[in-house]
C-alpha cells in the first residue's frame, strides 16, 4: 500500500508539469540569400547603364580595402574612389547598354561566388552610328547582410577590337 501511495503520489506530482509542457518549434534559420544568377548579374550591369551611383553602390562592398579594375584608369581601392573616379565620365557620355554573353560562368564557393565571362557595350557615336565594344569581366561577390554584393572587379577591353562584322 506504501509504494502504491508514492507511485501515485510522484504522479500526481509530474502531471502539472507534463500538463503545462508546450512544444515550442525550434528557431527557424534566418532565410537564406538567393543565389547569384545571371538576371542578377545582369541587374549590375543594368545599373551601370542607368548610370545612377548612388543606387550602383549597393552592389558593391562599401569601406575601405576593396579593389575594383575598370577599363581605366589602373585602380579603384574603395567604392567611394570608384563613384568618385567614374562620376565625371558618366555625367555626359551618351547611353550605353551592357549585355552578358552566353560565355558567363558563375562559381558559388559558400559565401564567395566568383564570376567571369564577356559582355558587349553598346550604343550611339556622336555621329549617329551604332557601335559596339567586347569587355572582359571577372568579379568576386560576397554574402553581406542578406546580399551579394562585388568586393572584387576586373573589367577590361581587348586591346584591339575585334573588326565588325
């Protein structure tokens, strides 16, 4: 009768706990980044063609220590010298549009994805001719807060055009 009244007694005793126990889901993970893909590389370039800077920023690393290459001058070491360095050149030059090619090749590594292929500038001479200019494009894009976003660029243009055809 003694451990009848204790086995019912502890029983008594761990109901109201069981009762109050509330399955809480676990924390759910914070949604992840949309991997980088052409439509968004291309979004890159069109803010190029838009030439607005100050939207072109946030798809690239701001501070100090990051090293962006266009076709000149030699260096930009930070995005504020490259704002600063393009600004001038694009305050007047005609519009220009900038399409990737089919050679884009896009490596997700974690964090870090890094891209290289070709595009075309294209547009208008002054004297009404349609014109068009192959560049060499390699970038290194980092995850930040929720984005990806360019930490390194190389853009180039072969020394030589290739003739029209």
């Amino acid at each position: 009768m003694r451990r009848e009244f204790l086995s019912l007694f502890l029983l008594a005793l761990t109901l109201p706990a069981v009762a109050q126990t509330t399955t809480t889901p676990p924390p759910s993970k914070p949604a992840a980044t949309a991997a980088v893909d052409k439509a968004y590389l291309q979004s890159i370039w069109d803010g190029w063609t838009a030439a607005d800077l100050d939207k072109q920023g946030q798809f690239y690393a701001q501070g100090p220590g990051h090293l962006f290459f266009d076709v000149a001058p030699l260096k930009y070491t930070s995005w504020d010298d490259y704002k600063a360095g393009v600004a001038p050149s694009l305050k007047d030059a005609p519009k220009v549009t900038y399409t990737l090619s089919d050679d884009l090749q896009i490596h997700p590594e974690g964090k870090i994805t890094w891209v290289d292929g070709t595009l075309e500038m294209g547009g208008m001479t002054p004297q009404g001719q349609k014109e068009s200019i192959p560049l060499r494009w390699t970038a290194v894009l980092e995850q930040q807060n929720g984005r990806w976003v360019i930490v390194h660029e190389h853009v180039s243009a072969p020394a030589e055009p290739p003739p029209q055809q």
